[in-house]
C-alpha cells in the first residue's frame, strides 16, 4: 500500500525558507503514469495546490506561488522536495504531499495524500 | 483561476437523512471534478473522480452527478462515519483548485 510522509521544520522564521521532503514507500515514485504534487491548507481555512513534479522532471506551480516555488525529486530516495522562499505568516498552513494520478489518461485526482505537517511562520 | 463555489457552507443532519451537497464551476469544466472527505486533524481522502466514479472502497451510498457547470455530491444514509468535511476539486486546468467546504454536523 503505497504511504506518503512529509517531514521538515516546524516553525520558520519571517523571510525565510521552507523545506519539506515528502518520502514515498510502498511504491516508486518513478511509475511513469502518476505525478507528485503538494497541497496546503491554512488554519481553518480551504486547499491551495501548490504544484506537482514527475520522476523526470517538468514541475509545474501554482502561479500565484510560482516566484517563491521549486519542487524538486530524488528518484534515488524516493523523495521528492518544496522549497517556498520569502515566507510570511500568510504562508502557515499544513501542507501536504499526494500522489496525483488519472483515470482513462485524463481525469486526474489526487490520492493518497499524506498525513500533513504543520508548518508555523513566526519569529 | 477556475473558481469553485461550494454549496452550503454547513449543514446539520441526522443520522439516516439523505443530503446533498452542491458545488459549481465558474467556468466549464467538462467533468474533470472530484470529491474528497476530510475529517478533523486528518488528510483528506478522495471519494470520487470525474464526477461520479466512485474510489476503490468508497461505500456506495455516496454518489456524484452533473448538471451543466454545477456538481452535487450525494450521501443517501448518512452514518455516523460520514460527519466531516466535503471539499470539490477540479481538475480540468491548472492551478487546480478547491471548493471552500462543506462542513457536516449531527443534528
């Protein structure tokens, strides 16, 4: 059964960075039909899809995000990365790593997800 | 952006009640439109793709249909298992994006 686990800091500091690495087990994360993407969720609030990457490559970002994103892969740990720079307090949220994935090669969903991290911007 | 407006925001309901959920689409989205359920301090977990396909495992008193720009989301039996979060997604452009939630309660 394929799980998703991210893992990072808790709390970052006002300006600066947020890494977080999703680890993928149970499966590759270089099966050629799914992709791999990052979702958060502020505090009471909705989801944002952030972006997603395939084991080649290619990532692709929420454009509201796309000057302070880069999500990256290591096939070889079966991980794949966020890096979002600049961060401010509108930037806490959980944020989720899933799998994303399609029906009949064009209806596309995202599962499973992982079990979320909390990620706090504060000095 | 494809905006999503969900439909209501809460509701109350009583275990056994049949209820719906509505969620629309401000532009066409043919039927690249998904349901997930998420419960408190939980990831969220998909029910059903493109529109009425229901997830492996998913039980099937829920189901899913479209009219147009608008989706509805439909429980019929409602259990104590199914109070949670309903969120809409879809996934016909890029950035997908998400409804704002349809929060469940017991009456």
């Amino acid at each position: 059964q394929l799980q998703l686990q991210e893992s990072g800091p808790g709390l970052v500091k006002p300006s600066e960075t947020l890494s977080l690495t999703c680890t993928v087990s149970g499966g590759s994360i270089t099966t050629r039909t799914y992709y791999w993407d990052w979702i958060r969720q502020a505090p009471g609030k909705g989801l944002e899809w952030i972006g997603t990457i395939y084991y080649r490559g290619s990532p692709d970002y929420n454009p509201t995000l796309k000057s302070r994103v880069t999500i990256s892969v290591d096939t070889s740990k079966n991980q794949f990365s966020l890096k979002l720079t600049s961060v401010t307090a509108a930037d806490t949220a959980v944020y989720y790593c899933a799998r994303r994935g399609s029906s009949w090669g064009q209806y596309i969903w995202f599962d499973p997800w992982g079990q979320g991290t909390l990620v706090t911007v504060s000095s | 952006d494809i905006q999503m407006t969900q439909s209501p925001s809460s509701l109350s309901a009583s275990i056994g009640d049949r209820v719906t959920i509505t969620c629309r689409a401000s532009q066409s989205i043919s039927s690249y439109l998904n349901w997930y359920q998420q419960k408190p301090g939980k990831d969220p977990k998909l029910l059903i793709y493109a529109v009425s396909s229901l997830q492996s495992g998913v039980p099937s008193r829920f189901s899913g249909s479209e009219s147009g720009t608008d989706f509805t989301l439909t429980i019929s039996g409602l259990q104590p298992e199914d109070f949670a979060t309903y969120y809409c997604q879809q996934s016909f452009r890029t950035p997908y994006t998400f409804g704002q939630g349809t929060k469940m309660e017991i009456k």
